[in-house]
C-alpha cells in the first residue's frame, strides 16, 4: 500500500517532534505537581508550555495555538488506541511497528484516515499521552448485581444511589450459562403439630345427629356461619366437638 510517511501524519507547520516533547513533558509535570485529574487543561498549563518552548527552541506560540495542539495530540493517542483494538492488528514492541495484513489496514483507513499515521510505526508518544488523556479510559459503574451460589440475590448500589428504594426481585435469578434455579418450598409450621381446631373463615354447615323416639339415629342439617371462631384450650376436647355428644340428648 502507498501510504506516506509517519511524520507527515503527525507534524504540520512549525510543530515537530523536539516541540511536542517539550509541550507534553511541561503539562505532565504541572499536572504531577498540581494533582491535576482532567483532561482538559487550563490557561495555566498552557503559559506554561508557551514559555518553555521559547525558552528552549525560540519559538512564540499563543494560548490557541496550544490548545490546537494538544487537540491533535489527543487525536493521535485515541486514533492509535483504535488501531490497536481492532482483533486482526499486532502490536511488534521490539519493532515499534504495528502488524496486520492488506486487507484489514484498508478496512481501519477507510473508517479512520488519519490511522494511516501507523502503518509504518507505532505512535512515538503513546505512553506520555496515556497520562495527558487517559482519563476518559475510565468508565465508573452505575450499579452492580452480584449473584451467589444461595437462594438470596445481594444488589449493591454506586454511592451515589445510596438511601434511594431499590425493588430487587429475589423470587427468581436469571444468569447466562447457568442452571434454572430450584424451588424449594418451605413449610411455615410443622404439619405433625398442626392444632385439630383451626377453622376456615367460611365454615362448612355442621351435620348433627339426634335419637328419634323410635331408637333411630335421625341426621340435622345445620345452617352455614360465617363468623369466624379463634382456636381454645378446650378445642381439643373430644367432648365438644365429638357426634356421640349427641347421642345422650333427649
């Protein structure tokens, strides 16, 4: 492929190489010693580079032709940084050349021209810049959910949620590549202990027998209640509740 020299990627006008180590040494040192945590830098950072470079090469630039520098600057780093991700690209360290065939190198210019500034060779100021810009690698996480080997599902939270209500459905867990978990149904009282008494809110009607004058068992049909009734220590009495109560009636 007939793809141009490094350098005529990276350094338009007076800009070079000696200039752009100048410039990113002065900001990572300031940002050293201010614990600067941004990305994005200050007129402070910006005099700073300006004197500097006219100290050291002679040459006078302003605050705006800074700030356009660093802004290719940024280009450069995040632009290799992409190179690098695409799966068919090798990185050969020993060799400062990035590795890859034809057709994906057609691919990544297509999409990205000024990717073509790696086709020889890697970037020359790949870890300086990484400290300059590397900031916007990080990605905070919002919320997590982590899942156990339990029947219980923990839902943790950034700080930022805290003292905020969270509904966490912790009836069924879904995970990929997992077994769909088992339900296990859980007794709340001991069926071997259950009170004889408890009735239902809607009883059915009772059905009593009496003894007819001709020595007879004759069947009553009683009439259905609703009122609800609250187990006792006589509940169970074989006395009260037993048919044969009724057998010694009149």
């Amino acid at each position: 492929m007939d793809i141009p020299p490094q350098p005529q990627f990276l350094y338009k006008g007076r800009w070079n190489s000696e200039l752009d180590d100048i410039l990113i040494s002065t900001i990572i040192r300031l940002k050293t010693e201010v614990s600067w945590t941004l990305n994005e830098y200050s007129s402070h950072f910006l005099q700073a580079g300006i004197k500097e470079i006219k100290e050291a090469k002679g040459e006078v630039f302003d605050e705006v032709d800074i700030r356009i520098r660093l802004s290719v600057l940024k280009l450069r780093y995040r632009t290799f940084k992409e190179v690098l991700a695409n799966p068919m690209t090798y990185l050969d360290s020993p060799n400062e050349t990035v590795i890859a065939i034809d057709m994906v190198w057609k691919e990544i210019l297509k999409k990205t021209p000024f990717a073509g500034a790696y086709y020889h060779k890697q970037e020359p100021e790949f870890h300086r810049l990484a400290i300059l810009f590397g900031m916007d690698d990080v990605k905070m996480e919002e919320e997590r959910e982590i899942i156990v080997n339990s029947d219980t599902t923990e839902h943790i939270v950034a700080d930022g949620d805290a003292g905020e209500s969270n509904t966490v459905d912790t009836e069924e867990v879904n995970s990929p590549n997992m077994p769909p978990p088992t339900r296990v149904r859980r007794k709340l009282f001991d069926e071997s202990s259950e009170v004889s008494d408890r009735e239902s809110t809607n009883e059915k009607a009772r059905n009593t027998y009496a003894v007819h004058s001709s020595n007879e068992l004759v069947k009553k049909f009683g009439t259905p209640t609703s009122k609800y009734h609250s187990p006792t220590s006589h509940a169970s009495s074989g006395a009260s509740n037993s048919p044969l109560g009724w057998l010694h009636q009149p």
